[in-house]
C-alpha cells in the first residue's frame, strides 16, 4: 500500500478540536490494524516550543529522542499508543531556518530564495517518508491554526502541490469546521463552514470529508446543505458534537463512520475495529466507585494545559482504580505557613509538577513539607522533586538555608545544583537534559513494586540535579535514594519509606501515561490517595464520635480489620458508612 496521508485543517475559528479529531482518527485505524504516525504543522515563527511560555501556550510535551513539541502530540502518543519522535513537530521557524542555512551554504547556487518553491518544498521534505521501502503506514497530518491565517498559506500550498504528485487516491482533505447553533433563533448556521471551505477551494484545495463541531446534532438537511454547497457526498459531512469526556471521541467519530469514509477515500478495506480495550476504559472513566480530591500545586495553573499530561495522567491512574478524580488548583505563590491546613482541607494527595524560576518555589517547598509532616500522598515531579529536597534538607537535616542554586547562588547548601554538563550554556532552546533515559531502581523501593521491574527508562528536561555532595546527609536521615542513573551518578528517584506515599521522580512520567494503560507511579499515587483519604476521614470520625486520639482511632481501625478480616481501607469505609447511618 505504501504510504497513505490525511491532511487535517480546521476552519471559522481555532480551538475546535483538530487535534482530538485527528487523534481520533489515528485510534479508529490503528484499532483495525493499521500502522498510524502522526504529525503536527504549526504556523508560528518559534523553533520549537521549549521556550514559549508556559501561560500563553501551555505545556511542553517531551518526545523519547528528546524533541521539545506541541501539546498537541501528547494527545496523539495518548490515543494511537506510539511514541513520536523530532519529524512530528514542525514550525515555521524550523522550515525557514533550514532554508536559509540551505542559502547560506550555497545549496541553491545563488538563486532567489522565494516561499514557492523554496518554502514549499522543505515543507514537503517534512512530511512523513516511509523508512522504508516495504512500508506500511498511514499519515495524518494537522496543520495548525485555521483556514485564512496568512501563517497557514504556506502550508495549504504545500499540500496542494504534495496531493498533485501522491495521487489523490492517496491523500484525503480532512477539514474540522464549525457549525454555530443560535440559541435565539433555535437554527444551525452552515454560512460559516460555506466560507471556510470556500476559501480552501480559492488555494486550489477542496476537501474529502468534511467534519462538523457542533452543539446540537445536525440533521440530514443540514449535512446535505453542507454538501451541496462544498461539493462534498453527502456521506462525507460528518458531526462531531460535544462529549462529556475527551476519550469518548473516538468512539462517537466510529459511530459517525469517520474511519469507513476516510478508508474509501483511500481505497483501504476497513474491517471490524478492535476497541474492546478502549470501550472498557471508557465505561471506568464514567462509572468510578470512590473518588479523591488530588491538589496540584504551581506557579502556572491561571492556565490549565500548561499542565495537560499531569492532569491527563492523573485522569489515567483514576481510570485505573475506578476512582474519579478531582483537582484542587493550588496557586503555589499564594501558599504561606499560615493557610496551609485551610488550603489544603479535605485534600487526598498532592503533587507538584515541573517548572522553571523561582516565583512560587517557596510555597512548594511549604507544601511539600506538610506532605511530608502530615502523612498525605505525595508525588514530586522534576521541579517537584527538587523542592522536596530542599524541604527535607530545610526541616529533617537542619540546614535553614538549603536551596536549589537556580533560586538562590549564594546558599551555604546548594542540595540541588546545576548538571556538571550544562555549565557554559548560554542559549535556551533544545539545551536541557532532554529526552528518554535510563534509571536503576532499588529493588526495595516502591517504585520498584509500582514498576516490577529494576530497569526503566522515562523523559526528562531539566538542567539542576539533587547534589551528590548530600547523598549521604539524605540517606542517613531516612531518606531512600530509590532511583539511579545507570552510571550511578544522577539520582533519579527518591521516597520516604515511613511514608504512606512519598515520591519523587527528576523526569517526566506523565508523558508516558497512557487512558487504557495508566503510568505506574500515577496509578500507584491515585491509590493510595483513596486509601489515605478514606482513613483519614474514618478517624476524624471515629475522633468526633467516641473522643478518642488520633492514635487511639487508628488503633481502632486496626483492630476493626484483624477482626473481620478486611484490610484497613475496607474497615475504614465500613465504619464511615456505619457512622454516617447512626
């Protein structure tokens, strides 16, 4: 079959989901036996997104060879299941910036460098080439922003041009568009999605299916306005109304038949989906049976997706227990020693994720060390990690001034310290500790018992590391070192063992996390987060009820499951229910 694309843009107005119908897509035809890549076009000049902030684009989604890229490909690795790599996200800035290394090399012989053919052609050369010549695969691709963005010209033509010389029976035109429903006059408005294929068709561009992001169900009058008007089959306007969760896509786009349609356009049989796997984690996502209140505690959290893949993976490991989870937002610069217990009440668990700069690390490490102090699940991610350390080094080990040196150079306690490697570095983009990398566990760690097994291998960026200098300090105060590199030089991982839940992890595993395969670690964290919850709230009980000590109450409890034989957490939700009934 060779290589099939599907092109995928969005008109009218952005944030209409391209990207989840797109991912959607990759999950129809991988569920019946496709091989599916993914790659995302965006128009904005950056290189790349490692240095954008944080507020204003949201996260950066890390890729196993180390390649900074949009959010939108954490959504592609968590439908289709396969790891991306540096080809599947390309800006602007990339295909200017090899083109005119390309002019100043003399590549093109003194010629004028112009956007057709120069531009075009680099565009071209980025979209996906089969590695090799007996492959398989199909390749959507999504070009970011809409249909109109002078941004995006560039990109259409390439399409244009690459569609002319595949073949057309082996490319499809996916355009996402918006149907408006008026609610004053009770009507769908088609006008706008009219405009936007009207105005693909003006750069030589027509597309194959059409597919509609509404409120309300279209009716067949709609779709076949629709088609007339963009001289698509009636069968290729297709609706993709709200969901009342993001996994749910894929199944409502197979009700639609999106992956029959897109298959016919490109001469594909498209049998029977396996989505037995997806369909039972989809009905545990709407059907918890106990649910937590996790706080995530930053410095970014005005914008929600500058922690996406936390938050996505959280949702994974909630899928995993039946457990329905909820975010407390915790803006950690407004933390102080004094709203701590008022912050955090009725909290389940905390995390920390990553981060850069000092505003609003002094609040992490307070919340950190009521974790810690207070026996509340707690996982530590990357920056997360590092103020636990300093909050460990501050409150256990004694040394007031303890301080990662990216916050505070002239600390007498540098615990956490810049990489040996990144000393000189001057520029920003792609210079972190970037990608996929190795760690040996300590076969007594819980990491090793959330893994089951010694050897792992998880994405990082980052440039400060815990200071070896203090290993010992750390180790001989209670602390496990339970993660390293394999050269034993980084500590990768850390816990407290008289803990019921108390982790720490210098990478990123939420990049890895998957809905129908949780990340061990989030999996692990939601757990005993339930289990935590729930005796904490049987004892305060038990403590109202019957004037006993918080020792005295968890005595109970003890008592209460050696007599029936049910585990703590099962005798703590009996007293609660028993309690809750008097």
């Amino acid at each position: 079959m060779a290589v099939k694309y599907v092109f995928v843009t969005g008109g009218v107005v952005s944030g209409l989901g391209k990207g989840i119908t797109a991912a959607s897509l990759g999950r129809l035809l991988k569920a019946r036996g496709y091989q599916v890549t993914m790659q995302k076009f965006d128009p904005y000049i950056n290189i790349d997104p490692g240095t954008m902030n944080p507020i204003q684009h949201g996260e950066v989604f890390v890729t196993d060879d180390g390649t900074e890229t949009d959010l939108d490909l954490g959504h592609y690795e968590r439908f289709i299941d396969e790891s991306l790599d540096k080809n599947s996200n390309v800006t602007t800035g990339k295909i200017y910036w090899t083109v005119l290394q390309k002019e100043r090399h003399g590549d093109f012989g003194g010629g004028t460098v112009q956007v057709i053919p120069h531009i075009t052609n680099e565009i071209k050369a980025r979209f996906y080439r089969a590695k090799s010549p007996d492959e398989n695969r199909i390749a959507i691709v999504e070009v970011g922003g809409t249909v109109g963005d002078i941004e995006s010209q560039p990109f259409l033509e390439a399409i244009r041009q690459f569609r002319q010389e595949v073949g057309y029976r082996n490319s499809v035109l996916l355009h996402v568009t918006l149907v408006p429903y008026l609610k004053a006059s009770g009507e769908v408005k088609t006008k706008p999605t009219q405009q936007s294929v009207k105005a693909l068709q003006g750069m030589g561009l027509s597309p194959d299916v059409i597919v509609c992001r509404t409120e309300v169900p279209l009716g067949d009058d709609i779709k076949g306005k629709i088609a007339l008007f963009c001289n698509v089959p009636e069968g290729h306007v297709l609706q993709n109304p709200d969901v009342e969760y993001l996994y749910e896509a894929p199944l409502m786009m197979e009700r639609e038949r999106l992956a029959h349609v897109v298959c016919s356009c490109l001469g594909l049989p498209c049998g029977e989906p396996n989505l037995g796997d997806w369909r039972q984690m989809v009905d545990a996502l709407k059907n918890p049976q106990s649910e937590v209140t996790i706080a995530l505690v930053g410095k970014y959290i005005k914008l929600h997706d500058a922690y996406l893949s936390v938050m996505e993976a959280l949702k994974h490991g909630g899928i995993a227990n039946r457990t329905k989870v909820s975010i407390r937002w915790v803006d950690s610069g407004a933390l102080t020693k004094e709203n701590l217990e008022d912050t955090f009440a009725g909290v389940d668990g905390i995390i920390i994720p990553g981060g850069f700069g000092y505003r609003g690390t002094e609040g992490m490490v307070l919340a950190a060390g009521y974790a810690r102090t207070e026996k509340i699940p707690y996982l530590g991610i990357c920056l997360g990690m590092q103020m636990a350390i300093v909050e460990f080094a501050r409150n256990v080990l004694g040394y007031e001034d303890a301080n990662s040196s990216e916050f505070d150079a002239d600390t007498a306690h540098p615990v956490v310290d810049l990489m040996p490697d990144q000393n000189g570095v001057e520029n920003l983009g792609g210079t972190l500790r970037l990608g996929s990398y190795p760690c040996v566990l300590d076969k007594k760690s819980r990491a090793y018992a959330l893994y089951g097994t010694e050897h792992i291998n998880e994405r990082h960026r980052h440039r400060y590391e815990v200071n070896n200098k203090y290993r010992e300090d750390f180790a001989s105060h209670g602390m496990m070192l339970s993660g390293q590199s394999p050269d034993g030089r980084i500590v990768e991982m850390i816990e407290l063992p008289d803990h019921p839940f108390f982790v720490g992890i210098q990478a990123h595993p939420e990049f890895k996390s998957r809905p129908n395969m949780a990340h061990p670690l989030f999996a692990g964290f939601v757990e005993s987060s339930e289990e935590q919850g729930v005796l904490r709230r049987a004892k305060k009980l038990l403590m109202k009820r019957n004037h006993l000590s918080e020792p005295e109450a968890h005595r109970y409890l003890q008592k209460t499951s050696m007599d029936t034989g049910r585990t703590m957490s099962e005798s703590a939700h009996m007293v609660t229910m028993l309690i809750s009934e008097e």
